[in-house]
C-alpha cells in the first residue's frame, strides 16, 4: 500500500513539475490547422487576445473525456472571435503519423478515442514533422495539458477541472495585467537605432530589464538602472520583447533591433 502511495506520489509530481514553469514567456510559433489556415500565436497576443493552448492525444481517454465536458468549445463561442472576440483556444494533437481516420474517430480505441472534429469550434492541429519541437519548446511530457498565455507572453498551466466561469476568470486577469501598462507612467519609450540603447523618459519607477527573443529566452538582463538610457548593443538583429521591470509591475515593448 505504502509503495502504491509512493508511486502516485511521484507522478503526481512529474504532472506537476513537467509543464513549462509558471511565468515563463511563451515561445512562439506558427502552425497550420487541420483545415489548411495558418496560425501564429504571437499574432493573437498581439490582437490584445488570451490564448489557451490545449495539447492533447487523439487516442487518449482523459483527452477525450475533457474535450466532452465542452468547455473550451463553450467559451470559445462566447469569448471567442464569433462572441466578445476577447481570446482564441489552439488545439494540439500530440500523436505522431495521425491522419483524418484518426481525428474522425475511426479506428480501435488505441488509436484515436472520438471525432475530434465534429463540433469544435476552435483550430485543432494536425503537429507533425517538422513542427513537433513545439512540444519541445513547451516541455509537454503528458497530456491533457493547458497553458493560458497572456497578450504580455507569459505562460500558466491551467487544470482540466475548471469550469468556464473560473476559465474566463483567468482571461480577465490578463486583462488586469495588461492594465499595469497604464499604471506605470514611464513617458516615452523608445529604441534608438543609432545608438542601439533604450531610452526611457520617466526611468524614475524603472527597476530593471529583460530582452526576449522571439523563442521565448531571455538574451539579456539587466537588474541595475542608473537613468533613462540601458545599452543593448551586444543584441545581434532581429525582434525583441522588452519586459521593463517597474514599481507597478511589468510593461513589455516590442522592438525591432537592425
């Protein structure tokens, strides 16, 4: 009895402690549904949405049962593009070498558990090589799994036993966070090409900095502000997130490093 414990224990803990951390920024990437349409998350993120992304198995049982319950599939349609338009959902499909026998619910319950596609709303994805390393990326080593990601880019794993009121609960508090950005005054802000630093007016509530880059890692932080202008000249081109650490929380900016 003590081992049973034991064991159950121990994958509690893997369940627990395998998803991407709390607070992470979300790495990017750009999928096509099983429908043909290409999606970025990024680009919802940047629409000011809130975006659940699900990752699932065709042949998985618990997938199954909560793709039943019908919530995201029920908050989709109130919240999402067709209602308030206020977040989107993405649904993963983790199991390799499906096809559309699979995700029609054809075939012996060790392959695929249901019609994944009649009824839902929302984008389902067909990942495949060479795009799997998103599963890499948000360190899915279970499934079900549901990560809520803000329009600020930061990551929460989300239970499978919330309800849609306690669902949209989350999507009002990124839109709390989201309000930070007004709280925090920090004048103009602005990246300046020439010198390759940021330049911020108000630096007076400015804590420090962190520079991500569109995979989600951090290439450069700063924890010590002197005054209204932080260098970044070791960052090679491209675009970057800049989470302004302030004394009212995080303000993040997008910007372009050539």
């Amino acid at each position: 009895m003590k081992q049973l414990l034991l064991i159950g224990l121990l994958l509690t803990s893997l369940r627990t402690s395998a998803q991407l951390p709390n607070g992470s920024t979300a790495p990017d990437f750009t999928l096509t549904d099983y429908y043909g349409t290409p999606h970025t998350l990024y680009s919802y993120l940047d629409e000011g949405k809130t975006v659940f992304v699900e990752v699932f198995a065709a042949h998985c049982p618990t997938c199954w049962a909560y793709h039943q319950t019908q919530r995201l599939k029920n908050i989709y349609e109130q919240f999402g593009p067709d209602g308030s338009d206020e977040l989107m959902v993405l649904a993963l499909e983790h199991d390799q070498w499906n096809g559309a026998n699979e995700f029609m619910g054809i075939g012996p319950p060790w392959v695929t558990a249901g019609d994944w596609l009649t009824g839902t709303p929302y984008p389902i994805f067909d990942v495949e090589d060479p795009d799997r390393g998103v599963f890499i990326d948000y360190n899915v080593t279970f499934y079900p799994v549901l990560y809520k990601i803000c329009p600020d880019r930061l990551v929460e794993w989300v239970q499978t036993s919330l309800n849609e009121t306690q669902l949209y609960q989350l999507v009002e508090g990124c839109q709390a966070a989201l309000s930070v950005n007004e709280l925090a005054d920090l004048g103009d802000i602005r990246f300046d090409l020439l010198s390759r630093s940021l330049h911020v007016e108000r630096n007076e509530q400015f804590l420090g900095l962190d520079v991500f880059d569109p995979q989600g890692r951090i290439v450069q932080r700063v924890n010590a502000i002197t005054g209204s202008t932080v260098q970044v000249a070791t960052l090679p081109y491209g675009i970057y997130l800049f989470h302004l650490r302030t004394t009212q929380g995080t303000v993040v900016r997008r910007f372009v490093v050539e």
